[in-house]
C-alpha cells in the first residue's frame, strides 16, 4: 500500500489515507486501473483478501504481528477503490506495519492451501515494475523484465538481472555486472575519476555482542558489562575486520543514520585500565558463541587480546551459521556475537529488543536478553508504542537510547557502511530509501522520480 521513500512512507497502491482521531481506524484508498501482471485490475478486495490469507498463512517477513498476537480487529471494503482496517488498540507504528504487506493476487491464491509449494512463475503474479522472468535456486540468479501495464511512475530499466560473480572487482572492470561494493582500500582505484561515482551506504548493518545474565550471573552487574565494554578497542574492529568501511556502534542501539538516532548517550572509550578498575582487579572467564564466518572469527580473536590484557579470559566456542543461530534463539550461550541488517527500521525496534512484555497476569511473555529486565526501560517502551504525536514519541525514543548506553545490556560494536561505485554512463538512478542500505533492494532505484 505504501513504499518507503529517502525521507519516510510515501503513497504507493494508496494513493492517499486517513486515521481516525482515535488510531483506531486505517482507511486506504487505492490507485485506479492498477493491473496484475496477467491483465486482471487489482481492487479492494485483493488487500482484503491478502491481509486475511496472511493471518492463516503468517509469510516470512510478517508484519502483522505485534509480541506474535495479530493487532488487526476487522478489514471492511468500502467500494472497489477504498478498504478501511480497523485495530484493536492505538499504536505508533502501524501505519508502517499495515503499508508494507505484500498485496497478493485473490484470484490466484484464493485456491491455494498451503503456499511454501507455490514456488512456479505462473503463480508469482503482482502488480508492481517487473515480472519475475526467470530464477534459478542452485546458480542464485534472478531475472526481472519491466512490465508494460505498470501503473506507477515510468520505469528507466529494461531488465534486472542478479547474478554470482567469483570476483567482483574483475566483473564490475569487464562489465559483467554495473555495480561494485568496493572494498575500502580499492576505493583510490575509482576516486577522482569521472568514469565513476561512488554512492555511500547508511549504516543500516552491524554487530552487536548478546550477554545471557541467566547463564552468566555475573553478567548482571552493570559494572561487568561496562567493564567488557572498555576493554573493546572498537577502532582497532572496524580498521582490521571492516576494513575502515564502518562506524561505532551506538551503546544506545540506534546507529548513526538512524533518523532518531541520539547523538547524546553514554559511551565507553577502549581503556583497559577502567576495564579493570569496574572489575576490582577480579578475574573473569566467559565463553563467546561465533559462527564459523571468517570476519566473526577475526573479531572474537582481537577481543580475546585485549579481554586478556583487562583480566578478561575468553573461551572462542565456534559452530556453523545454523547452529548458532539456533543456539542464540534457544539462549544457549553466556556471549554470542551476531551480525545482522534492520538497524535502520522503525525506533520500535528498541522495544522488541531491550523491553520485556507483560501479559494480563503481570508474567513476563518475551524477554530477548536472559536475565534482564529494567521497568524504566519497560516503561518507556510501552509508552512509545501508544504515542501518537510524533514529536512527543521521538523525544521518548532519544530518552530510551541514553537509558539504554548507561545499562547497555547488550553491546552493540560497529555498523557497516559499504561504498558503491558505478558508471553513472550506463545508468546514474540508484537511490537509498530512508530506512535500508541497500541501492539494489527498492522500486525508488529504477523508476523516474519527480524532482
């Protein structure tokens, strides 16, 4: 229904929307003679249809789910061009969550019992820029061709193709592929050099070290976990691992690129000497959880040195992606490093990873980081999820990010930045939406764009 744009949600499927003065009531309404990729006009009752299969039918990436219970209370077509959705309570970040589900095809799913099989092109009808033509699992290519009868602003690419490459340099240089993340210390091959443009990503992607205080009793003393804090040479990460293509993390969690990101919270500089001061001078042994990803490898190496060298002795335990993965979901490990994207996502984020939800009988329902738990922080992270006022909420999320780097419960290390260079000869669109590193990843990079 909605896209995101480089400063926020923008109309889409919907050309405009209202809701209530109570937050209760969501009414889209919808672009007219929008087509499916097999000619038939997409209505109302497809966005019906698609918020209804998804609650049966929960897709990857769903939306529709706040603490796993659905929010919705009842979707009513208004006329062929208008839905209206009501939820059951009022909530800051549903206009987000409703505007992004995938509306499907009712014509085509309607009959469809169990959708993980529907895999054949046939059935991967939309309505959006570009049919998927063709995709091959075991290479990893993908195939995408303009579709004549989009609705939408005028598409400036003919074809879209996603392919493997061994070596990236070498394809970008031979035009195999238009676009190269460029490895930082190659960046000097393509500056200053009208052929090219290099394109800087927000950073949207990072590490972040989990603390299990329920495995790791110690680990609930503020002052341990500033001590491991100090005795992380950040600096050293992001030049020996990243490469110099990445920023310090925020102990407040929100990176730098963040829209709400505070610039204020509190932050421990690499001092081995403070690391040993909030120690008493005590030993202390844990064991880090890593996968068996070279640049995890690299890391959990450089925080054993100077961990040691605070009285800090580290146990590397190294399993497959899988396995850890699962091991972190199980909470099975007293410290875990984990990389992942999303960090530039709604501030609510701040909720489902540091506060712990509270059911109608005051029992805890989720808790992400074992052992923990702050009220002034599970406070502040209810309050936010009902605040209307953007002003007012934004003002409650810079307070949870300080709140949140005096405790640091988990630390977050550093966050990616990737340099893109391109030939803007061949094609100069790519565009980075507000919330998401990724040029390739948005509709925005191929499509005319009003100035």
């Amino acid at each position: 229904l909605l896209e995101k744009g480089e400063e926020g949600l923008i109309p889409w499927l919907a050309k405009e929307w209202t809701i209530s003065p109570d937050g209760r009531e969501y009414t889209f309404v919808l672009n007219s003679g929008v087509k499916w990729h097999d000619g038939e006009l997409l209505t109302a009752e497809d966005v019906k249809f698609s918020f209804e299969y998804f609650t049966k039918h929960p897709p990857v990436s769903n939306s529709l789910l706040i603490d796993g219970k659905p929010f919705i209370d009842k979707i009513e077509v208004i006329d062929e061009c208008q839905v209206k959705i009501t939820v059951n309570e009022p909530n800051a970040t549903l206009l987000d969550r409703l505007g992004i589900v995938r509306i499907i095809p009712e014509h085509i799913w309607k009959d469809i019992e169990d959708p993980k099989k529907a895999i054949d092109l046939v059935k991967l009808v939309g309505c959006g820029p570009y049919t998927l033509t063709d995709y091959n699992q075991e290479q990893g290519t993908y195939r995408f061709q303009a579709f004549e009868d989009y609705w939408g602003p005028k598409v400036r690419v003919d074809v879209i193709e996603f392919i493997p490459v061994s070596d990236q340099v070498l394809a970008f240089e031979k035009a195999e592929i238009d676009l190269l993340d460029v490895p930082a210390d190659l960046m000097d091959r393509y500056k200053n050099n009208e052929e090219y443009k290099i394109l800087k990503s927000p950073a949207f992607w990072g590490y972040r070290l989990l603390f299990n205080m329920e495995k790791k009793p110690e680990l609930s003393d503020v002052n341990t976990r500033k001590a491991i804090a100090h005795a992380i040479d950040v600096d050293e990460l992001i030049e020996k691992v990243a490469r110099g293509a990445a920023v310090p993390a925020s102990p407040g969690y929100l990176p730098i690129d963040h829209i709400w990101h505070n610039p204020d919270v509190t932050k421990y500089e690499f001092d081995i000497e403070k690391a040993k001061e909030l120690l008493n001078n005590k030993s202390l042994s844990l064991t880090l959880l890593i996968s068996d990803d070279q640049k995890e490898a690299r890391i959990a190496e450089l925080l054993k040195i100077n961990f040691a060298k605070a009285g800090i002795n580290l146990e590397v335990r190294t399993v497959d992606m899988k396995t850890r993965d699962s091991q972190v979901k199980e909470q099975n490990y007293e410290l875990a490093l984990i990389g992942h994207g999303g960090w530039g996502q709604d501030a609510d984020c701040l909720r489902e990873v540091y506060g712990v939800t509270v059911a109608r009988d005051a029992s805890p329902v989720s808790n992400v980081i074992p052992g923990y738990s702050n009220p002034q922080i599970n406070e502040l992270c209810q309050k936010q999820l009902s605040e209307l006022d953007e002003q007012k909420r934004k003002s409650m999320i810079l307070d949870l990010q300080k709140l949140i780097s005096d405790e640091i419960p988990l630390l977050p290390l550093y966050n990616t930045v990737e340099y893109m260079v391109y030939k803007p000869e061949k094609y100069d669109g790519w565009v980075h939406v507000f919330d998401h590193h990724a040029v390739t990843h948005n509709k925005l990079s191929y499509l005319e764009r009003e100035k």
